[in-house]
C-alpha cells in the first residue's frame, strides 16, 4: 500500500551466473561477483534465488520539492519546481560525499517513505512540479524503479532528471537514458588517480557515459565538479578537463565549479574558498565553455547566465532565485537573438528557492 513501508524484490537484467555459484552484476564498472545472500557494493542488488535483485523498489529516503537549479540545471525549465527524491546506498566509495548519510547507508530504516511509480507521477502533477529528480544518491542503482517512475512520469507529461556519477555499463545505460529528459552528471575530477584513491572507481567509463549523452541521446546535459582544495583543484587539471569537454562534448554543456565543505571522510579538507571556483569558471571560459556556473557560495555573477554573443545577462540568479530574464519566447538573446542552449519555456517558473518536504501517503494513484 502507498505510504506503508513492505519488504519487497524485484528480479533484474543485468547480471550472468559464473561457474563458482557466484552471480556477476553488470549493471556498473565495479562487476560485484556475489554468493547468495550477499549484497553487492552498491547494498540494495543482492543475490537471492541464484539471480540478482533490487531490494529497495518503491521505498525511498524521502520526497521534497527542490528549486530546479538545486540539482544544478541551470537551461532546464529555469524556475520550476522538481519533485526529488532518492534511496540509500550508492555504486562509488566518495569519501567527500555529501549526502553520505543516504549513500552510504546500509540501513533499511533510512528509507522513510514508499510510493508506487503512479503516485509519484501523481504527486509531482498534482504539486505543479516539471519533472522528477532521482537524486541524493545514484539512481542508477536502483535502475528498475527510477525507470518504472520516468515511465509513468512521461505518460502525465512530466520530466525525469537524473542526478548521477555516469557510473554505468553500456547496455543498461541505453535503456536508463531513454527515459530521463536531462541529467546532471558529476564529472568528479580528471585523473583516474582521483577516481580510484578517492571515489573506489574509474574516469574512463564516466566519460564514455558522457559522450553518449551528448552525441547519441536527446537528454539535456549539465555537468558538476566538486573542487577540493588540493585534489582536483590545480589550473593544470582543470584545463585538461574542460579541454576535453569543449573538444567532445561541445562549448554548450554547461559545467557547475561547486565548493566542498568539510564531510564525511574528508573532515580535515578547508573548504574550497570561492577565488578557486572563479578561477576555475575563468579558465573554463577561457577555453571556449559558453556556460560556466560557480555554486555552493553565494555568487550572483558566477550563478547567472550571460549571452555568449553580446554579453547580456539573460538570466539572473540570486542563489535559487531567480531576478533577470531576457530570454525570448524561443529561447534567443532578446538583444542580439543569439541561441541560449537549454530547454525553455516562454516564461520561467516563480518556485523561488523553496525547500518543501512531501509526504506521499496524501496520494493515491
């Protein structure tokens, strides 16, 4: 029943048996080889019956209606309020994590709030929320259901936007994609030295997720690099970074430079003072990058968005609020009628930077 938490399975795709009694979960780069009864890396796949299972269907972490730009989509419906909502674990090791107490959960009892992909979609219409946010943690973990809820999201009308670490293998990720409208994906350094020593993954399949978003899907992407003080923060890094980015996935992917704040595992790190972010939104800029964001401080310039071809301010931002907008109902300067990249409506929402928790026991589909 909607708003009632139950223990519940449901069988997956992407997993082979090996000849050890073992099971191989290929849903993600990190291929956990599990005996039954085990749980793989990421916690909520496990094996039960010789096959691998998702173990958290329908039961989330909780439901609150965010600012878009909180997740952060800066050219995606600008404005408008986005239903978010996640599960617990999580397919990387971050010691930086910033939702640890969520991804990093191996807690049942962290999942406080259940719903069916119906009500969901129920919930985000009845709200006046855009779209949907699988957030806080990795959707593509619990693959199944976000896919469940984006199906029945689409079928009202309303986005799915996934919030991830592109940590994904090939085949699912084709299926995964298909249903989402945008993403943000956490682009969380560029050396595989960083990935391995503090995230427990790789760069290169990151990568290869990104260059299929840009160059074979439709999903609307942005990107965010958490900058921590000392790790990933160099000129020469960042450059090779957003090289990269301007040379395969095009000037127009926005890219969000956001500060670190002591957490987790990485409680004696300063956090990250805001002249690296501006420095590092400067050499992005430099480089070609059309759309360059800074975030986790409070910086008016480095929010708003600028018209690459006259320099006008086209959208203005005050943390989540937005002031300034000169967009056209097409989407053009209303100066110079230069494109701005995104999806836009004619108007921008006005949800401002509410937070607004949600019980969704209040619907039934």
């Amino acid at each position: 029943m909607n708003g009632e938490l139950i223990d519940r399975v449901v069988p997956t795709r992407y997993w082979h048996a090996l000849d050890d009694g073992r099971v191989q979960c290929d849903l993600c780069p990190r291929f956990c080889r599990i005996k039954e009864g085990q749980r793989g890396m990421c916690f909520v796949r496990a094996c039960q019956g010789g096959e691998i299972v998702l173990t958290t269907y329908g039961r989330s972490s909780g439901f609150c209606i965010d600012p878009i730009e909180k997740k952060p989509l800066n050219h995606f419906l600008p404005g408008t309020p986005v239903l978010s909502f996640g599960t617990a674990g999580c397919n990387l090791t971050c010691k930086f994590c910033q939702n640890w107490d969520m991804s990093k959960s191996r807690e049942m009892d962290t999942l406080a709030d259940a719903a069916e992909p119906e009500t969901i979609a129920l919930a985000a219409a009845s709200l006046g929320c855009r779209s949907v946010a699988y957030t806080y943690n990795d959707p593509v973990i619990f693959h199944e259901y976000a896919i469940d809820v984006a199906a029945a999201c689409r079928e009202r009308g309303i986005k799915s936007v996934a919030v991830t670490a592109g940590y994904i293998c090939p085949e699912p990720r084709v299926e995964f994609f298909k249903w989402m409208d945008a993403a943000n994906v956490d682009l969380k350094g560029f050396t595989e030295e960083f990935y391995h020593k503090l995230c427990s993954g790789h760069l290169q399949p990151v990568l290869d997720t990104l260059e299929y978003l840009v160059r074979e899907t439709r999903v609307w992407v942005e990107l965010t690099t958490l900058l921590i003080p000392g790790e990933n923060d160099s000129d020469a890094e960042l450059e090779s970074m957003i090289q990269w980015v301007v040379e395969h996935l095009g000037p127009d992917v926005p890219m969000h430079f956001t500060a670190f704040h002591p957490d987790y595992k990485m409680l004696e790190y300063p956090s990250t003072p805001l002249s690296t972010l501006t420095r590092a939104r400067a050499i992005a800029i430099k480089n070609g990058v059309r759309y360059a964001y800074t975030g986790n401080v409070h910086d008016e310039d480095g929010e708003s968005t600028y018209c690459y071809g006259c320099g006008q301010k086209l959208i203005g931002r005050n943390r989540y609020r937005l002031s300034d907008w000169n967009l056209t109902a097409d989407g053009r300067c209303n100066r110079c009628g230069t494109v701005c990249a995104g999806v836009f409506e004619p108007m921008p929402g006005r949800w401002g930077d509410r937070r607004r928790p949600v019980r969704l026991r209040d619907f039934v589909a």
